[in-house]
C-alpha cells in the first residue's frame, strides 16, 4: 500500500476515534448498537463525519459548458425538491478491543493487575522454524515454492521467458513448533440480577447495556473471560446469557437467594485459586425485611473473601424500596468493605458514571 494511502487511512481512524470519544457518554447509552455486536466487531453509527462521494460515469454536459445565465443550477434537467432529510451517516466497524481502548482512555481507566495465584500456566505451541517434515496441514507454501525455485536454478531447469515453479517432494517446507510454557491470567464475571416484579423492561435494559461495556473492558484486561448469570426472584437460578436479558419480570425479591448461587459457582466451577473473579449485582434495591441480614452474612462471609471486586449497581424503579443499597454500605465491614463499590443508576445517561466508578480502581 503506498506510504500516503496508508497515511490517510490511519488520520481517518484517527478521527474516529477522536469523534467517539468525543461522545462516548452517548455511545454507551445507546442499547440498540450492541444487536449489532459479532464475535470481534461492532459497528459504531457516526453521524457527525459527513465524507465526499464521488460517482465515475461519463459527463456529456462538460464542465461549466453550454448555454445558460448567471444563478441557473448546474444539472442534468430540472428536478422536483424532495422532502426528506439528507443522510449523511457513516457506520464504522471497530473491533472490540479498539472499543476498550476508546473506553479506557475517555475514563481514565486503570490497567488491572492480577492478583496473587490467580496465575495458570498452560502449553502453547510456538512456531519457531522450518523443517523438512511434517503433516501437510503445516506445510509452509511459500517456502515449499522458493525451495522449488532454488532447485530450479540451480538446475539449469528455470526458464525465465517461462517462468513455471513444480515443487517436488524433496521441496516441500513445513512449520515446525516448540512447546512453551505461557503465563496466561484468566477471569469470571459473575452476573446477579433481581427479576422480581418491580424491575421492568427499562430497568433490565440498563442492565443489559452496562453489562456489555464491562465485558468489553474485562475482556481487553485478560486472556480469557469465563461470564456467569444469575438471576432471582424470592429464588435465585444460574441460568444463559439469553434467560438472562429475557426473563420476564415476577414475584418478590429475596436477594440472598442469588448470592446463595453465586457462592455455588465459587465451589464448584470458579475457583478462586484459578480466576480473578467480579460479581456484578444489579437490583432495584428491594428486598424482603427479614432476608437483609442473610443476603449481608452471605456477601460479607462467603463472597467478598474471594472477589476481586463486589460492585452493586441499584437501578432506580418506581415500584422498588432501594433500601437494600444503604444494608450494603453500613454492614460490609473490614478489608471486605475495600473490594466493594455501590453505585445508583437513576437513568441509562448514568451508565456511563457506573463504569468509571465499577472499573476506576483497578482491581
């Protein structure tokens, strides 16, 4: 690629980045643009940038050519007005990681540091050489050709007025790989979310859209991320992503029921020993009176000891209490209390201050 297309190309991504950062605070608002996330890409409707377009086609009526007074248009015949709007709107793919960096940067995020064993190390195949054997599914191809086109001129056999390469089997070229050992520092997320009767569409719809930008985040902090959902009514459940965002609101609210499951993931497929671990707790604060006490002996015993982070995020609800908020911040105690962030999400316009408080320490 010449030296000032790429130039160009890397000014525009520039720009981008520039423009959505500049109005990330609505970008993260904006639920509707995760429908469109793939496995590596998202794309990020950009309104403001308003590019040329330019149309090859031949121009019978030259430039500026013919007859005509001062003030006429320039045109092909007249033409009717239309009424809609102009559209002038750019969709920009970005991988997800180019997304949290856009996100780290405009919050001011810190880089997380893995914490104490929560280190595995596992076999990695590195490919480090070439050799004269091997599958043909590592058979370098190129190599294989340039070997063929060595033995060739070598040979006396090369005919540059007919240029043909036949690689022999005494050609052929493979990868050849070595076993590493790589450090390699993995995550679990752990969702809780209360589904009862006064969380709403509107409230799960917070939920859905934070979620995602923790993820995104999380995921550009480690080399892998294990995600878990919990949801619970008066009963907690550990169930898919989908049942997740979907579940329909019902019933009343006892909160140590989803720590009860959460505290299960712990002892049976999240071990603390292995993962650095988050849990995610969203609610409208509600809570049955008499369940405060359990839900706080759950978090603060069977828990908090293991995370890195405990964050609440308390969606505001008309028909919710959001007292349970107020139980979390007088009773966790001690260097739990440490690893423990609240935070209230009145509007989706407040998601954006959720994250920086959830991922500005770090942990």
């Amino acid at each position: 690629m010449p030296v000032k297309a790429q130039q160009n190309i890397t000014r525009f991504k520039e720009i981008v980045k520039g423009r959505i950062k500049k109005d990330l605070r609505k970008y993260i608002t904006h639920g509707e643009m995760i429908g469109k996330k793939g496995d590596e890409f998202i794309s990020i409707p950009l309104p403001q940038i308003d590019l040329p377009r330019f149309r090859f086609g031949r121009n019978d009526h030259g430039v500026g050519q013919g007859e005509g007074d001062n003030g006429d248009a320039v045109g092909e015949g007249p033409s009717q007005a239309g009424d809609a709007e102009g559209q002038h709107i750019l969709e920009v793919d970005l991988t997800l990681a180019e997304l949290a960096q856009i996100l780290g940067e405009e919050l001011e995020l810190p880089n997380i540091e893995p914490k104490g064993r929560k280190q595995i190390t596992t076999k990695r195949d590195r490919y480090t050489g070439i050799r004269t054997v091997g599958p043909e599914s590592l058979r370098h191809v190129k190599r294989t050709y340039r070997q063929a086109l060595r033995r060739q001129i070598m040979t006396g056999t090369y005919d540059p007025h007919r240029p043909r390469i036949i690689p022999e089997p005494r050609d052929r070229r493979y990868r050849a790989y070595t076993t590493v050992d790589k450090p390699e520092t993995t995550a679990a997320v752990i969702y809780i979310m209360d589904v009862s009767g006064s969380m709403g569409a509107e409230q799960k719809e917070i939920v859905r859209t934070a979620a995602f930008w923790l993820d995104t985040w999380l995921a550009s902090q480690y080399d892998g991320l294990e995600l878990r959902y919990v949801i619970h009514d008066a009963k907690g459940r550990i169930v898919d992503r989908d049942t997740f965002f979907h579940t329909r609101e019902s019933g009343g609210t006892i909160i140590s029921s989803g720590f009860e499951q959460a505290a299960t993931l712990l002892a049976t497929e999240l071990s603390p020993a292995e993962y650095n671990l988050y849990l995610f707790h969203f609610s409208d604060g509600d809570n049955w009176d008499a369940d405060n006490k359990r839900a706080i002996e759950i978090l603060q015993n069977d828990l908090l000891p293991h995370l890195n982070l405990y964050c609440y995020g308390q969606v505001h609800s008309p028909y919710g209490s959001g007292k349970f908020i107020n139980e979390v911040t007088q009773h966790i105690q001690g260097e739990p209390a440490e690893r423990t962030i609240t935070t209230r999400i009145k509007t989706k316009e407040m998601i954006y201050d959720c994250l920086k408080e959830f991922l500005g320490t770090g942990k």
